[in-house]
C-alpha cells in the first residue's frame, strides 16, 4: 500500500464557522426558515445537515423551541448511482425524512465535497422519488472543482481547487471522531 501525504485545510474551528455562515446564507436566501428541509447525503452529509439544522434553530428567533430534527434528515443515493455496475457492493443507508415530506418545500442538499457532480445527480433522482419539492438547494462543505455534469453548489463553506491526483476528505466528529478536512496526496507529489 503507498503511503500519502495529508495536508490540513480545516480544522473544527474553521467547519463551524463555514458551517454557521451557511446557516445564515440559508436563511437570507429563503427569506426565513419557511418551508426549509436539509436532506443530508449520507455518510457526511448527514451529520453536516443536523449541525446545520441545530445553528438555523441556534440564531432564527422563528425557530425558538423548535426540535433540529423537525428540519432535518437524510437521503440515501445508492440506488440512483450511476457507478453501481463498477462497484455494486454497497450498503444503503437509510432515508429519513420528516413528518410532512418534501412536496412544496425547500429543499436543501448537504454533503461534505462536491466534485464531479454525480452523487447530487444521484440525489435529485432519489429525491424525486419522494415527492415534489417547491426548490431544490445544494449545500456543502467544500468544493473542490473537477465536474463531470452541470452541477454547483448555491452555499460552499470553502472552494478548494485541487488537482485530480488528490483526495479531500472530511473527517467530522459523529464519523471520525474529530473534525477536520486534510488534502490526502500521493507520495512524491503531482508527477507527470
């Protein structure tokens, strides 16, 4: 196995920041907390879209009283991958959403990195197996260029250009036991 070099991008302080920030752009752009829902894409997603929905309760006064939970949840892609007959062996995770569903409301995806743009390709076709949302939303951590499809992100916590020979990875404390986003590059550098 080769080694790699990882090089720290984010620390915690810096994800909630980023995350805080995207909690305040959500509520401008949807001019409140109506009809807002974060689906989380699952494995990081998830996690992302419940500290989202704690800082939306955190700083609305609308949102006095109001459980995380009600606006969040989780939605499972794996189905709708258009990778599966390369990998086939995954396990779904489950779709959680809340009571009332998505039919006419705003909808905001969350995932840790955007990049080629086919997992929220995935996602929108998942989603439209659930209903009819008012809005469709995309909100993640970081984005790191290399689309494949025509898909941005409308709330970023941090563009991140890498070249293709890099992996970024999210670490967050429900997953990984702490919270940090690291460049993972191969040994020797970017080479030829």
């Amino acid at each position: 196995m080769s080694s790699a070099a990882l090089r720290p991008v984010m620390g915690a302080p810096e994800i909630s920041r980023a995350l805080s920030r995207i909690a305040h752009e959500l509520l401008e752009r949807n001019h409140g907390p109506e009809g807002l829902l974060l689906l989380g894409i699952p494995r990081r997603g998830a996690p992302l879209a419940r500290r989202l929905g704690e800082r939306l309760v955190a700083v609305e006064p609308a949102l006095a009283g109001v459980d995380p939970s009600a606006l969040t949840g989780s939605l499972d892609v794996t189905m709708h991958r258009d990778d599966l007959r390369r990998h086939p062996a995954r396990a779904p995770w489950p779709t959680q959403v809340p009571p009332g569903g998505v039919d006419d409301r705003v909808v905001v995806l969350v995932d840790d990195v955007l990049s080629t743009g086919r997992t929220v390709r995935a996602a929108l076709d998942a989603l439209s197996d659930l209903g009819r949302p008012r809005a469709v939303r995309l909100a993640v951590l970081v984005d790191r260029g290399h689309r494949e499809l025509p898909i941005r992100a409308d709330h970023v916590g941090k563009n991140l250009p890498t070249s293709s020979r890099e992996r970024v990875r999210v670490l967050l404390e429900e997953t990984d036991g702490s919270d940090a986003v690291v460049i993972e590059a191969p040994e020797g550098g970017e080479g030829p």
